[in-house]
C-alpha cells in the first residue's frame, strides 16, 4: 500500500539555471513521489508514486513531458489513455474515477504493473496491457478491452526514434478509429524537441491524417521551450 513506501525521491517542477534541460536529475530514484498531484472534488489532495529502473533504458524513467501532462488541469475531463511507461498520466486519469489502459512495451510492462501496484486506491480502474505500435494482434485486444469507448489518447514523449514513427501514426490512426466515425477520441500529445529535423518528420507524417487542434504554450509550466504539447483528432476523411 501506498502508507507503507519508504526511501522515496520527491518530483518538483522547480529548476536551477543549470536543470532546465537536464532530463535524469530524478532518475537514480527507484520510487519517486509526486505530492499531491490529484484534486478531488471535495479539495482533498492525493498523491501518487511511479516506480523507476535505469536498467530499463529510456522506458523505466520518467520524463519531464509526463509532468507537463499532469500540470495542465485536463485529467478530470479524461477517460482512457495508452502509453504508460512510468504511468504517471494513466494513473493521474484513473485516480479522477475513470477506466484507463495503461500500455508499453514487453520489457518494461512489468515496470507499468509495479506502479499501478504502488497506487492501489484510486477512484477509478487501471489496467496494463503489452502494445506493440503496429502490432494487430494487440490492437485487437486493446480494441476488445476499450468495447468502442475510448474517448481520448495520451501519448507522453514518444516521439524519439524515426523507425517507430510510422508505426506510432499507423497505431493512433487505428485506435482513433474504434469509436463513433463523427467522433473520434481527443489525442493530447506532449513531446520534447531533441532533433529538430526529426521531430519535424514525426509532425508532418502525423498531419497527414490528423488535425492538429491546438497547440499549447507551456513556458508558464515548464521553461525548457524544447517541450511541446499538442491537441489533435483524426481527420474526418481519413476515417473508413
């Protein structure tokens, strides 16, 4: 249970001059805590713990962008979303009461489930599930789980290898296309600039079958100006 975690690392969104782009400065943390990230309606706040693993690579860490989403004040609109890795925004949503899938790869699910494991009383459900982008098998069980019901996407800092990128569009276009063809699910996309000219590629093979909606500025949240965040939904055409 949560009151029993211990020998934890304390995540704050406050930087040196010299943080701002420096990614790791909580990653030799093997629990790290978020204080008090959930507002529920009768003012209590709760907080959650994502659990870490530096062996696991970029998966097992979590990132700035994943912060950024928990700061925008969208999680109580919210319902499902994908792409867990630390888990930090699926277990933002279901802590709001909702039913979330939280997905990730083979080698880092067991990460996922150590998390949503760390966070046993929230409002609403969890679940992790393996999802490989582009793979249909998994779509498929995603697509049996969600029953038609998914409302909208998160996707946090995904975009950083140029192999996945097509994949990653070929996979959002198929999950956007399980609901009602008028109403397809909000995707809210946060990301960091690393390579410009690669985020650009990802951007624009993206825009091909989605709009982009809005795009936030998050300067106030967070000063590195290389972290981005989107709002887009799939093209009306482009849905059969």
């Amino acid at each position: 249970m949560v009151e029993s975690i211990q020998n934890y690392g304390e995540y704050k969104l406050e930087f040196k001059e010299d943080e701002i782009l420096d990614d790791y400065r909580f990653a030799n943390h093997k629990i790290l805590k978020f204080p008090d990230i959930v507002t529920h309606k009768d003012g209590n706040k709760q907080s959650l713990f994502v659990a870490q693993d530096f062996m696991l690579g970029k998966g097992g860490i979590c990132w700035d962008a994943v912060n950024i989403l928990s700061m925008l004040n969208i999680y109580s609109e919210l319902c499902d979303g994908k792409r867990a890795a630390t888990a930090l925004p699926s277990l933002l949503i279901a802590a709001y009461g909702h039913k979330v899938i939280a997905s990730d790869l083979k080698k880092v699910i067991a990460l996922t489930q150590k998390c949503l494991e760390l966070n046993q009383n929230l409002n609403g459900s969890i679940q992790a599930l393996e999802l490989y982008w582009g793979n249909e098998e998994h779509l498929q069980i995603a697509q049996n789980l969600l029953e038609g019901q998914l409302d909208y996407i998160i996707c946090a800092d995904l975009i950083y290898l140029e192999e996945t990128f097509e994949d990653l569009v070929k996979t959002l276009k198929l999950l956007s296309s399980f609901k009602d063809a008028q109403n397809p699910p909000m995707i809210f996309m946060s990301y960091k600039i690393r390579l410009p000219e690669l985020t650009q590629r990802f951007i624009d093979m993206f825009k091909v079958e989605f709009d982009i909606v809005e795009e936030l500025n998050i300067l106030d949240i967070h000063p590195n100006p290389q972290e981005k965040f989107i709002k887009a939904k799939l093209k009306q055409q482009k849905i059969e």
